[in-house]
C-alpha cells in the first residue's frame, strides 16, 4: 500500500474497508480452495479416502493447511500496512483466533454429520466447508483486525 495519508473522510473509511474486505475475501477463497481440496483428498479420495471414517481429524488437516496459506496471504497482502510485531506473542494470538474458527467449522460439520446424519460429499462440503467456512471467514475478518494486525503504519485501523 502507498505511504499516503488515509482518507478520514466516512467516504475514504468506506473504501479502506471495502479494499481491505476484498483483499481478505480473495486470501480466503484461496484458503476455501485449499481447505476443500485438502479434505476431500482426505475424505473421499478413490471413494474413501484415508481419513474417511474421521472426517473431523480430516477438517482439521484441512483448516491447518489453509490456515498457514491464509496467514502469509493476510499478512503480506490484506493488512500489509500494519506494522506490528510477528514474534511469539503475535502468532499465539493468531493460533487462538484459528482455534476459536475451527471450533466453528467443526460446529457446522459435527452438526451436520452427527446432528441430521449427513455423511455424503456433498452434505460435507455444504456444512464443513461452504457454511462453516463462511461463519469462520466473519469470525476472522473481525478477530484479525481487532486482535492480530493492529499496528497500521499510518496508526490508524480500518478493519
């Protein structure tokens, strides 16, 4: 991002805010892709997949690796103009907030498994992956901006 003042304006927030939520929407439809690849590679891979009879542990896997994926994309791309620390104290928090939106995915995919019965592929990637990534994407979108990337370089925060 430029080194120029932001825009205090209502109207200059608004677009800093819209930038910053396409910016993180498009990190999290890479993790979307990764975390539903990841677990149908898992799950369903030549009809049952390795984990296919753990399709919670499976999630998990899954939302680990995308998560890794969504940190480097939100750090260098949707926050890069914040300027915080990334030392042990950063990261905790950022693995707290993931555990608090997995917990949320497993939620949708546990209610939907456990709950109605629901076991095909396509009840899992509408429950796990397309709701329970949807409610964890709010979830994250709020808690990183609050939590995690604080620091912006012009000492304002948008998100």
């Amino acid at each position: 991002m430029s080194e120029t003042p932001p825009d205090a304006s209502l109207t200059g927030k608004i677009r800093g805010l819209v930038q910053r939520g396409g910016a993180f929407l498009v990190v999290g439809a890479i993790g979307f892709v990764v975390d539903a690849g990841t677990y149908n590679l898992l799950v369903f891979l030549g009809g049952e997949g390795p984990l296919f009879h753990q399709p919670l542990l499976a999630k998990i896997i899954s939302i680990g690796v995308a998560t890794v994926v969504t940190y480097f994309g939100n750090k260098w791309w949707t926050y890069s103009d914040h300027r915080g620390s990334t030392g042990a104290r950063h990261i905790l928090i950022y693995a707290v907030l993931n555990v608090l939106a997995i917990g949320l995915q497993l939620g949708c995919l546990g209610f939907s498994r456990y709950v109605l019965g629901l076991d095909s592929p396509l009840a899992d990637n509408v429950s796990g992956t397309l709701v329970g990534q949807a409610v964890a994407m709010g979830f994250r979108f709020w808690a990183y901006g609050k939590f995690v990337f604080t620091n912006a370089a012009s000492g304002t925060n948008n998100a």
